[in-house]
C-alpha cells in the first residue's frame, strides 16, 4: 500500500523531464505517482521560470520545455567524475566549517533557512512536510545566539505552523510576505516589521484559488495550495499521463491574468504575480530590517534546496558577503559556495553553529 506521506527522493520532481525519454529512468522503476522514486540527475531545469501568462503559446506545451532541459543519461564512471568537479567547486559547509567559522570570527551571522527540502524532507502530501522535533530545538538554538529566518513559498501562517518558533523571522510566499518575530531577544522592536510588497494582487489570488480549483478537481491526485500572494499546484501525486492536460488548464486560467506569471518547482505548478520580488528582494528586505544594510560586521548565510532559493543565493554573491549553502545530493548550476546533502546536515550545520558559541568547558581546554 503506498504510503501517501513517504519522503520522497529530492530528485523525483525530475522526472517530469525524463517522463517519456526512457533513457533517462530505469525500466524497473514503477511510474505511477507517490509510490516511485525516480532519478534524474539535475532537476534544475525544470525549476526555472517558464512561462508568463501573457506570452504562453500552444506548441510550447510546458512538459515539452521541461523534456527538452531533461539531461540525458551518462555512464556512472562519468557522474562520478561530475560529482566530483561538482563537490570541489561547490565544498561541503560541513567539511569547510572551520573556514566558515574564521569568517565569522568578528561579524555578526545572520541566519536564513528555507522549509521544504531544507528543515524538512520532501513528502508527497505538502500539509504533512512536518519538520523532526530535532530540527526544531537545532533551529531553536541557532536563534538565540543569530538573528534567523524562515524564507518560503508557502503562505507564512503555515511555515510558522510547521516550525513554530516565535523569535523567528518568517518571510512566506517566496519572499512577499514578511514579518519580524512575535518574541526576540536580539532585535528589540523587530516585531514590527512587516512587507507585503504584492499586497493589492490578494483579491486577485483569492479568485484565481477558487477558479484553479475548480478547474482541476477532477484531476486526480491534483492539489492546489493556496499560499497567499501566490498559488502552488501540485502534480506529484497525478498521473503523468494527465500532467499535460493539468498544465493546460493552469494556463487557461492564467489567460485572463495577465499579471499573474507561472513558474515551476518541484512536482509543482506556481502562480505568482508578476512583481519583481523574490527570496533575493526578502533578504536585502531582512538584512536591512537588522540594520545590516550597508554594515561589513554581518554575515549572512543561506540555506536552501530549491530554484528560489538561488535568487537569495544570488543576492550574496552580489553583496560579496556571507555564504549560500545549497541542499542537494546532485550536482546541479548554483550560486550557492557550499553545499549540505540532506535535512539531516542541516541540522548538524546548525547544532554546530550553536556549539561554535557555546564556551568550551575549562576540563576539555587545552594547556
Ligand atoms: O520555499 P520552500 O519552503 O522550499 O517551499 C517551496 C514549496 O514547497 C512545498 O512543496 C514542495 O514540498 C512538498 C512537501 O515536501 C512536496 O510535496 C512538493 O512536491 C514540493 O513542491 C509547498 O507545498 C509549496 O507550496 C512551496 O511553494
């Protein structure tokens, strides 16, 4: 029996690229939905922007975008190979850890962390992407010592459900809706901050929610999520033969909202408005919030798993500050330095981070 909330393979949205190339998945992986594992080597194409509403012709078809950026399939001597130029231009954050630390010596770090494929493992039911009580405390502690951030695309009422820490700061829907902590030691008034910038696009979204979901209900395993300021459609659990079908009617709404653009993610189908506001914009938001705008006494680090988060990882190239941490297993195009395989060296990242700051016991100094 399939278990509908079983973690699921980081690279299974992948497959919406290799769906019909059978070059690129073994034969003996079932294709039915939320019961496979199937694996891609680079699930980065798909997550890119691919269309806007208004400019989103027929023979285009999103799929046929998606299986055109599928990579094909190479020998294991050569993926060894990529992985590892892969791992020693982008290091592990766990191994560099020293480094991070001495660059971190004299500034104040500052903490943004992604949800899902980040604190979270991938799961097929997005209302069950629950965060281990492990995780939590690790978080939890990163936050007493480094003002912290939860930067998302799902509506922020349901991060902060997932992670339910008040003294953090929690930037939902990718970035456009902003708020400071409810409780916080290091920031005092931060509870005020607030950013809203796609405020005017809510009626909007809301209309779009009720006419995507009556558009798609008879698509089984289809699920729409209403993330606020921007709508997710889940196909991780459709059928792939009715994904192009899903895709279309997506479209046809979006036909009557020119403001609105579609992007992709994984498994998964996004609406957003067109406003130029990413997890980038939400940083340099935070950062500024801190009173970090223009310091060189900061440093950021970022940890994320997905395309939006590379916006964010962007942002720090461009400040020349700090470190983006990407969450992947594969070799993927990143604007991230370091890298974490897994949820699970999140955390040890982060327990490490809290135990940098932690006085050593005067029985375990050296003499
Ligand atoms: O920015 P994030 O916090 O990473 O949020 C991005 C999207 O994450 C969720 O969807 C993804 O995770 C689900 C649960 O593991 C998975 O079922 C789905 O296939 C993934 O796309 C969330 O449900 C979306 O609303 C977020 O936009």
């Amino acid at each position: 029996m399939t278990n509908p909330n079983a973690v699921v393979s980081d690279t299974q949205s992948a497959i919406a690229m290799a769906i019909t190339a059978a070059v690129n998945y073994s034969p003996s992986v079932p294709t039915s939905p939320c019961n496979i594992t199937l694996f891609s080597r680079n699930k980065f194409p798909i997550t890119k922007i691919i269309e806007t509403a208004p400019g989103m012709g027929k023979n285009i078809a999103w799929v046929d975008a998606m299986r055109a950026s599928s990579p094909t399939r190479r020998s294991s001597s050569e993926d060894n190979e990529d992985n590892k130029v892969w791992i020693m231009k982008h290091p592990s954050a766990l191994g560099m850890f020293e480094e991070i630390m001495n660059a971190a010596k004299t500034k104040q770090v500052v903490i943004f962390l992604d949800y899902d494929g980040t604190l979270s493992p991938i799961v097929q039911n997005p209302d069950q992407a629950y965060m281990d009580p492990e995780m939590r405390k690790a978080v939890k502690n990163v936050a007493k010592y480094f003002p912290t951030a939860i930067v998302s695309g799902r509506r922020r009422a349901k991060v902060y459900n997932f992670v339910k820490l008040p003294e953090l700061y929690y930037a939902g829907s990718h970035g456009m809706d902003i708020k400071g902590p409810s409780s916080r030691k290091h920031q005092e008034g931060s509870k005020n901050v607030v950013c809203q910038p796609a405020k005017e696009f809510l009626p909007m979204m809301s209309e779009v929610y009720k006419i995507l979901m009556e558009k798609t209900n008879n698509i089984a395993g289809a699920n729409v999520e209403n993330n606020k300021f921007c709508l997710s459609v889940h196909y991780r659990c459709v059928e792939e033969q009715s994904w192009s079908e899903l895709a279309d009617r997506v479209k046809s709404v979006l036909k009557d909202y020119p403001k609105l653009k579609l992007t992709q993610g994984r498994m998964v189908l996004e609406i957003r408005p067109t406003i130029k506001w990413d997890k980038g914009n939400a940083i340099e938001f935070l950062m500024e919030s801190l009173g970090y705008a223009t310091s060189d006494d900061v440093l950021p680090i970022y940890i994320g798993d997905d395309r939006t988060d590379e916006d964010a990882f962007r942002v720090l190239r461009k400040r020349g500050q700090g470190f983006g941490i990407l969450v992947s297993k594969l070799p993927k195009e990143t604007s991230a330095i370091y890298t974490l395989q897994e949820p699970l060296e999140v955390m040890h990242f982060l327990q490490r981070l809290v135990a940098s700051k932690r006085p050593i016991p005067q029985s375990h100094q050296q003499v």
